[in-house]
C-alpha cells in the first residue's frame, strides 16, 4: 500500500494547471515524504507573491476592460433654494483601458464641461468635472458668466449603466448608458 495521496493538480483563474511537485517547488518545500531540513527562505516567499500576481494580473485588467467601450451621459442637475435654474445636458463618453472621458460641448465654449477619470475593476469611480458655466441664471450664488467649473463626481458602474453624484455641489444626478 502506498503512503502518498493520490496526485493533485491546481489551477488559477487562467486556466495554468501543474501537479504538486511543481507547487511544491514554486514554494520551496521538499519532495513529499521528505524531512523538512530547513526553513522556506523568505526569498522563496518573494518570488511566490510576485508569481501570484503576475498570474491574476490579466484577471483584473481583463475584468476593468468591461467596461471600455461608448457611453451616453444624462446630466440633470435641479434648481436650487436660492434661484438658480435647473438643467440637463446630454453628452457621450468614451472608456478605453478603464479610462473614462467625457464631453458636453466644445472645450473654452459656454457652457461646456470635460468628465473625466479612473473607472476601476469593480465598477466604482471617481470622476473630475471641469468646465466652464452658462448665464449667471444656471450658477450657483448666480456667480458671472464663463466662471470655471470644477467639482468631483462619485459614480458606479455596472456592465452596461452607471450612476453618479457630485460631491458638496448643487444636486446633479448621472446617469451612464453604454451604447
């Protein structure tokens, strides 16, 4: 009868399968059966994790990738307490390698407004508005016409729509739909 277990073989998410030896030997430990004479060396260890890595790393990039491709923007921002006048603009963007970039109008133009920012692996981001405003009727505190606009926007992303909102501005909701 013998004492070593039957083979085993592990796999990663893609797809690379080897037997135990080779595991064994990734991580430094001795031929089963064998005494274990001496410590796994913290080198070892190292080269493990960086393997590790680079194996899943094609996994995550893939996994950002998703989400590349054209979307449409609604932006609806309402009116606020003091006055301003609500409005809604409608505008494409474009992610490539998680990259998400935007465009209401041409830049320098009034009023037009660039969206732009990291959309990571899980769907979460956050985006940098920039732009420059409308009419003194549409800002808030009804600052001068072509006053710069710069505000962050918090959004979530799913396979094909996104939401988001803008952080310590007036109410704006977004919403993302990929084409």
């Amino acid at each position: 009868m013998s004492t070593q277990p039957s083979p085993a073989t592990f796999s990663f998410v893609t797809g690379h399968e080897f037997g135990e030896a080779t595991f064994r030997a990734i991580l430094g430990l001795p031929e089963y059966g064998m005494k274990v004479v001496r410590a796994i060396r913290p080198s070892m260890w190292r080269a493990f994790f960086i393997a590790s890595g680079l194996v899943l790393l094609p996994f995550a990039s893939s996994h950002a990738a998703s989400f590349d491709g054209a979307w449409s923007v609604l932006q609806v921002c309402d009116s606020t307490q003091e006055g301003a006048r609500g409005y809604t603009w409608r505008y494409d963007a474009t992610v490539k390698n998680g990259h998400l970039v935007g465009q209401y109008r041409s830049k320098g133009q009034r009023p037009s407004l660039t969206l732009e920012g990291q959309v990571k692996p899980d769907g979460s981001a956050s985006l940098i508005a920039k732009g420059i405003s409308a009419s003194s009727d549409y800002n808030i505190g009804f600052a001068p016409p072509q006053s710069r606009i710069s505000f962050r926007v918090i959004a979530r992303f799913e396979a094909t729509v996104g939401t988001g909102s803008p952080v310590g501005v007036r109410g704006c909701k977004f919403a993302f739909n990929k084409n």
